[in-house]
C-alpha cells in the first residue's frame, strides 16, 4: 500500500430495498432465511485482534482527523510530527516504512549516486520499483550498508515514539528469486533477494521488540499468498510479523471492472481459514471501497470469516467509512458456514446476511438496527428484506 499512483474514484451508492414482513410484493426474489439457531452456539476462538486500524496517510487536520479516525485504536501513516496528536488521542501510532523502494534524498537513498552502495543490480544495472514511481529504486536487502540504515531508520521511529511498524511492499520479483550482482559489500554473496529481505525483516523486528516488546510489526505482502512465494526456508514473513496485511480484499484500488475481485477472494478465505488457522489469525484485510455500501459489504464479508478488517488510505484518496461500520457487532460464532448465494452467521451481538451473487436475494433477518447496503433501520419484529448484488444486511441484536 506504498505510491502506486492511486487514483481518487467518485462515489456510486448501491440501493437497498426493504419491506415489511409478509408485504414482498416479487415472489420471484430467491428466499433464504436464516433465524437465530434454536440453542446460541460457544463462541469459537476468532482471528480478530483487539485492535482496529486506521490508515492515515494525509496532514493532521484537528477539525476532521479525530471524528475520521475515532472508531479504531492504531493510526497507522502519521508523520513524526503527528505522533503526539494520536497519543492524546488514546491511539497508537504506527510508522509507514518501505524497505523494498527508496527515492534519492531520502534516509536510505541520499542520492542517485548512492545507489552503488545501496541498490539492488541485475546484470549491473539498477532496479526500478515494479510499481512504476518515477527514479524509485530497488534496495538491495543484503547490503551491509543497508542493513545500518535500516537500523536507525527503526531506531529513530521509536525516538519519534510510535509504537509500531508498518513495513509496506515486502520484497517483490524479479530481485526476490535473484542475486544482486552490485559490487558493494553483501553479508553473503550468494543469497537471493528474498531470502536477504527477510533477514533484514528479522533484524528490523529484534531491534522495534527490544526496545518496546508490545510494538506491533506488520507487513504487507499485497496478497499473503506472497508470503509463502518471496522464499525458502525459514523464516518465513508469518514467523516474522504480528500481523500480515492482505491489501486490495475483494475490492482493489482500480476504478474500472478490475475493482470487484469478491469472485477471488472468496475461495481464497475460506482456504486460509480452513486450512491454515495460524496465519489467518494474523490477517488484516484492507478493502478500497467507494461507498458505505461497500464498506458495510466488506466488514461483513470479514465478521464472516473472522477477519479483522479495515479501508482505505483517508479522506482525499478515496474516503473514510470506519463510523459507518458497526465494529460491535463482535465476534463470529460457531463454525465456519459453508459456501452459497447468501453467507449468513450469528456474532456475538448480531448477524451477518450477505449476497454474494449478481441477483437480488430474500433473507429473513432478526429485530434489531439494521445495516443495509448504505442505509440503516430499527426493527421491532423479524424483517424480510431484499438484498440487491454485492449488498449485505448487519443487524445488531443486543
């Protein structure tokens, strides 16, 4: 989640339509209902941290930064300078870092001439960023001047008194599956890029853990699939991190069709849940939504799971929709639902009713305040509503 020249999107509300119980007038609507289990289920151990994040990328603004961010307890992205803001806040702040790019006059760059000392060659020829980001450069993760850098780049994030990092990028190809061939001193030779980035990963860690044991450590491999790929052996990104992002779930930064990818995603989660319940626990899901809609849609879609979930950069990339969210709706119960056109499951203070298809769905949801697509609703009895594609229904029970 670094420079990718992220384009701001215009907002598009999907409407929701609701009725009364026994007054559905379209009796060709697809029924699903799913009331309450007769006997509450044991709450099961969930993947959710106690945490909530919220990225912030953007000047402190004291008129408007408070109310975007109050619903979570980690900013992450705030400049030094901000640091203080959050802390009177009750938040915790972590700090953007990237070890994978770095532009000249920077801490780890100081200047295109620099580069020999610090950037990853193929074929003795500088890396640009896969990214694209104009004069952005590939760091060689086994330089030994590097690996001092990254030293007091850390050192100085906890003299700024943040609490964390977040290290965006990880170590991408084709330098992951490659050894740089820079004439600069490396700590072995003949090591990869992946391999080295996770080194430098470690000693990251150990220096932010010595300091301060509770400092969290997360990184972004973009999808965690990544994780496993970038190299052999041990140890692994998951070893290394508290938490693993899982950037651009189900919906992506792309404005076009590329920005729906739920038809992805979905199977994807139910493997990771399924099958690998270690590394689920450390997930945290970033969606760029465009509307409440999709928000509401994708915080579903993660209480389903069991996912900790957030959204988007700030206010003027793309907006902010965390007070839109009901975050008390709480953890998920029973086990893991299988697949189908509705996901429906019961959390600790509510439900989850979600269309997953490109067709209106019926469902049966319980009184409560309900979250429909961008609406919401108090209801007294049991309400049939209507859920229109790629809508989801969140009703608050207790």
């Amino acid at each position: 989640m670094g420079p990718r020249g992220l384009s701001t999107v215009s907002l598009s509300f999907v409407l929701a339509v609701l009725t009364g119980c026994g007054s559905l007038s379209n009796s060709s609507v697809p029924s699903v209902s799913a009331g309450p289990p007769a006997v509450p289920p044991a709450v099961t151990p969930s993947s959710v941290s106690e945490h909530t994040f919220a990225f912030w990328y953007e000047a402190w603004n004291a008129n408007t930064t408070p109310a975007a961010v109050k619903p979570a307890d980690v900013i992450i992205g705030l400049a030094p300078s901000d640091v203080d803001k959050g802390h009177a806040l009750g938040k915790q702040v972590m700090q953007y870092q990237t070890y994978y790019q770095a532009l000249p006059n920077s801490l780890l760059l100081t200047s295109t001439a620099d580069l020999a000392n610090v950037g990853f060659e193929i074929n003795h020829q500088f890396v640009l960023n896969i990214f694209g980001t104009p004069n952005s450069y590939v760091m060689c993760p086994n330089s030994s001047v590097f690996h001092q850098r990254v030293q007091k780049y850390v050192q100085l994030a906890l003299d700024q008194h943040y609490d964390g990092l977040f290290i965006d990028n990880t170590f991408l190809d084709p330098p992951a599956h490659l050894v740089c061939d820079g004439a600069h001193p490396h700590l072995d030779p003949l090591v990869e890029g992946g391999r080295a980035y996770l080194t430098l990963l470690a000693e990251a860690r150990q220096t932010l853990k010595a300091r301060n044991s509770k400092a969290i450590f997360m990184t972004n491999p973009g999808d965690p699939a990544w994780a496993d790929q970038m190299a052999t052996g041990s140890p692994t990104l998951w070893d290394l991190s508290d938490l693993v992002l899982w950037e651009s779930w189900g919906y992506t930064s792309f404005t076009d069709a590329r920005h729906d990818v739920w038809d992805d995603a979905i199977p994807k989660s139910y493997n990771y849940v399924q099958n690998a319940p270690e590394k689920t626990a450390k997930l945290v899901m970033l969606s760029y939504v465009k509307n409440v809609t999709e928000a509401r849609f994708a915080f579903a879609m993660a209480r389903f799971f069991g996912f900790n979930w957030t959204a988007n950069l700030g206010a003027s990339q793309f907006g902010t929709y965390l007070n839109s969210i009901p975050f008390n709706l709480g953890q998920p119960m029973g086990p893991l639902p299988p697949s189908g056109p509705v996901l429906h499951r019961v959390c600790e203070r509510g439900e989850v009713f979600i269309n997953t298809t490109g067709v209106a769905q019926l469902v049966e949801v319980p009184a409560g305040t309900m979250f429909l697509g961008s609406t919401k609703a108090q209801t007294s009895l049991p309400t049939q509503v209507t859920l229109l594609p790629r809508t989801a229904a969140i009703v608050i029970t207790q």
